[in-house]
C-alpha cells in the first residue's frame, strides 16, 4: 500500500522533471566514443516494445572511450576485450526518467584502477525506463540476451569463473537470472542494494540468491523501501542496519515534494552501496561486516566477533570470496556495520557500557568521547528499572586515540533530581579476535549540571 502510494507520488515528480528536461540541451557526443542510451518520455512511447539492449567495453587500454560490444566485435581485429583476463559486467537497475545512470563511469574507474579485467556495461536503458512493472516484466528478457553472449564470449575462451556481475537495483536481479541460466557456474555476483519492491516474495528462481553463483555478496542500504530487506547472498552486508544511511534526509515521503530535486532524496539510501562500494575499489579503509542475528543484538554489541569466519570478517570489495577462507561458505549470511556519512564510509565500532546504581526517577546522561578538537556524543536515557545500558558507536577515531570521556547529567529540567552514579562506564572497540579487558572508568558520582570529565592516557598500536 505504502509503496503504490509512493509510486503515484514518484510518477507525478517524474512527469514533471521530464517536462523540464526534455528541452535542456543535451552536451554534444564523440562520435568516436560509445555512450549509454537514454530516451525521454516522448522516445519512450514512440518504442516501448524494443528493449534494445546494447553492450559497452571498457579496459585498460580504452579506460576513457567506450567501445560498443557484441557479439562481431570477437572476431574484429584488433579488439580490446582479452580473453585471458577477467570480466566485470555491470548492470544498471531501474531508470525512472529515462536518463543514463551519471555513476557508470565512477565505477569503471575504480574496477579498471583495482584490477586488469575487462569491463561490459549493459545498457538497457530502453527496457529499464518509466513504468516500474513493465520494466520488472522485461528484466529475464535482457538477461536472457546477455546470456547469449556470454556463450559466444564462452566459444571464444572465457570462462563461466571467469564472470563478476556487479548489478544495482534491479541489475542484481537481472544478474541473478544470468547466473539461474548457467547453473550458478558464473563465478561472482555483486548486488548493490538489491530491488526490493516485487522482489521480496519472489521465489529464489526469479531473484537473486546465492545459488545464482559461486559466490554472491550483497550490500543492503535501503531494505525498508526500494532495496529488498532478506538476504540474497552468500553474505549479506548491512550498513546501518540496511535501512536509514547517515547523511541522508529522512523526511516523510509526503513532505519531500517540497524539497528539489526530489529525486536525489528518494535515492539517497539506496544509490549508498553503490557509493560504498566505490569507495571500497579505491581502497582507502576496509569495510569489515560483522555477523550477527540482528540489527538489535549488533546494537546491544553481542555480536563482537567474526570467530564463524576463524577471525577474518568478511570484507566490501573485490577479495575472492569477500576474503572468507573457510569453506563451504555459509549462506544467507548478515553482516552489520556502522559507517560515516562519506567517503570513504569507514568507522570504527565502539561498544559503550554504563552501569549505574538504582534511580528513583528516569534520566538522561550524555557522553562525550574527545580527540584533539573532535568531539563525539551520545545520549542515554536512563530509566528506573534499568541499570547496565549497552550501545554501539560508529566513531571517527579507534579506542586508543580518544583523550577523554565526559559525562554530564542533563535530563529532567523540570523537577529535582539526585546525582547520577555511575559504577562504571566501559568502552571496548571491536571487532576482536579475543574480547579482551575493556577500558572502564569506576565509581562515578555525577551532579545534575556538573559535568564530569576523565582524561585517558593510552597509546596505539602496542
Ligand atoms: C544507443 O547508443 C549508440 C551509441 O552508443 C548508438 O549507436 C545507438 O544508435 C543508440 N540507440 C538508440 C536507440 O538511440
Ligand atoms: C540522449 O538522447 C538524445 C536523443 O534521444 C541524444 O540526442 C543525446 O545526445 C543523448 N544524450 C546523451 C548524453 O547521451
Ligand atoms: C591479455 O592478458 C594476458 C594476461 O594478463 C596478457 O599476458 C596478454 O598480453 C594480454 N593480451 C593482450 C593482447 O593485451
Ligand atoms: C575514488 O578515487 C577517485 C580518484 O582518486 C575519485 O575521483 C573518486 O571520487 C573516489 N571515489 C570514492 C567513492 O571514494
């Protein structure tokens, strides 16, 4: 119900911004260099039944000038596509306005900078436009046709191994069916925030899962609306909790036409894997997923290990098999992990503990963790019935480069309360191979108003 009245909503923006784009003058094209496709509203009516499905390379040697693909380009002499190497195919997901996705680009980048590989983007901007269940219909089409050319590219040499589909959106699902047609025999496939809307219930024949390769990773950044909310892969890394990103605005759906371009906004949680997994290929931080239950257990930090993975936390990016070693790998695995606002997205996972004795009355304490001039807070709402509270923090800094903890009692303006006292208020960064002592503070007594402030002295990397 929620999405259908979304999508009317979405529809009526769309209408809109198209209006105001179709007259912009587009940039003129090389004539040299390929291009993706795009069509307008108008295009789009005139030949909706063609799905016009075209391939772009690119490799080191044409990193800036993609060359269309097909299936005679093999036998052209000379060509750029070399069967000795790997291939990443990209695959977009759903166009609502018909426009080519600006990200392509970025993210052949970054591929061509971490690997020498072959890259094929799939267009089907055609087929992938404007009415989101007719595009939902024609999906198993497109994949069907780039299964065709995967056996030409097969006859030629490649292997099926040799295969990396990274998919966003829908593309994942396109890519899943791909991989139902060679048996799960494509080595890997990559979905950034899986479709979820049509999606959710489908039988596994017609989504992504992990039978669909030989390994399948998936990061989920907006299951609670465009992205599916199950796991689909082999592992499944869920930042935030998979649903709300940090840094991006979450008003209600209502109020958002108020705010331009609308578009953005919407979009803003589920184009975020495709961010982080940018910023993953260029290999600033490591993103580490941490297994767990739930969102909920993570946030309670009772998942502080990877010990199912012998200690090595499965990693965002391009290491075989996300870096897991122990085999059979499992399925359907979560991961959590917390990330910044930007690139590159890392944070490091502190677990905050507090114990306090008894309240008569609820509270509200805030801490705060200091690093030069950076300051970094939470609040915790105490209540009577509670005295150990855990939360995990995504912070900028590891443990050891915090220089001090504060803690102020600043609930309840508006009747008296007594002092708050704190038995010990703990921190512990993980994930851990071994939980070790965590860094407590003991026996505090903090007065409403009167901050209390403890200096850590402590050093990295021992
Ligand atoms: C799509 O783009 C290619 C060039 O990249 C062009 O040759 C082809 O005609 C375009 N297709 C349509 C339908 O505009
Ligand atoms: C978009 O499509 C129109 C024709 O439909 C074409 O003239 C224009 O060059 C295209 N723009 C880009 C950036 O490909
Ligand atoms: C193709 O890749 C292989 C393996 O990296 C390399 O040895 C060979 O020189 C490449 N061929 C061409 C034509 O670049
Ligand atoms: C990756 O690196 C390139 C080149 O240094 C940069 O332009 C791009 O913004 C980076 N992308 C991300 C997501 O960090």
């Amino acid at each position: 119900m929620l999405w259908e009245h979304k999508t009317i909503v979405l529809c009526v923006v769309m209408v809109y911004i198209t209006s105001l784009v179709a007259g912009v003058e587009e940039r003129q094209q090389d004539t040299k260099c390929a291009d993706l496709n795009n069509t307008t509203w108008q295009g789009y009516r005139q030949q909706r039944v063609k799905l016009q499905v075209q391939y772009l390379l690119l490799t080191r040697r044409n990193a800036d000038c993609a060359k269309t693909f097909n299936q005679e380009s093999l036998s052209e002499q000379p060509t750029f596509f070399n069967v000795s190497l790997p291939t990443k195919v990209i695959i977009h997901g759903y166009r609502a306005l018909g426009s080519k996705p600006s990200w392509v680009k970025e993210l052949v980048q970054a591929l061509l900078r971490a690997q020498d590989v072959n890259v094929l983007v799939v267009d089907w901007v055609y087929g992938a436009s404007y009415a989101y269940n007719l595009v939902v219909e024609c999906y198993k089409e497109v994949a069907l046709q780039i299964s065709v050319l995967i056996n030409q590219l097969q006859k030629h040499g490649c292997t099926l191994k040799s295969f990396h589909f990274i998919g966003v959106s829908l593309g994942a699902h396109v890519a899943g069916f791909v991989g139902t047609l060679f048996e799960g025999k494509i080595g890997r496939i990559t979905g950034l925030d899986p479709a979820g809307p049509m999606f959710k219930g489908a039988d596994t024949f017609d989504r992504l899962d992990p039978s669909d390769a030989q390994f399948v990773d998936a990061i989920h950044t907006d299951s609670d609306y465009f992205g599916i909310s199950i796991p689909v892969g082999h592992v499944d890394f869920f930042l935030n909790g998979g649903k709300d990103q940090t840094g991006c605005v979450h008003s209600r759906f209502d109020s958002i036409l108020v705010y331009f371009p609308v578009y953005s906004y919407v979009l803003c949680d589920h184009m975020r894997a495709l961010h982080v997994y940018m910023s993953a290929l260029n290999g600033s931080c490591t993103l580490k997923g941490i297994p767990c239950f739930n969102y909920e257990e993570f946030m309670k930090g009772n998942c502080m290990t990877c010990d199912m993975f012998r200690g090595a936390c499965p990693t965002i990016g391009l290491s075989d098999n996300s870096g897991i070693t122990m085999s059979p790998i499992p399925k359907e695995q979560k991961l959590f992990l917390l990330t910044s606002s930007s690139a590159p997205f890392c944070a490091h996972h502190l677990l905050l503990e507090l114990e306090v004795s008894p309240l008569d009355k609820s509270a509200e304490l805030e801490v705060k963790l200091t690093t030069g001039k950076m300051e970094t807070q939470q609040r915790l709402r105490l209540q009577t019935s509670t005295t150990v509270y855990r939360t995990v923090l995504a912070h900028p800094v590891a443990l050891c480069e915090i220089d001090s903890i504060k803690l102020k009692n600043t609930g309840a303006r508006f009747y008296r309360q007594g002092d708050v006292h704190v038995k010990s208020v703990c921190l512990t960064e993980f994930p851990v191979l071994r939980r070790e002592k965590p860094l407590c503070v003991n026996n505090i007594n903090i007065r409403r108003g009167a901050p209390w402030t403890h200096d850590l002295v402590q050093v990295c990397g021992i």
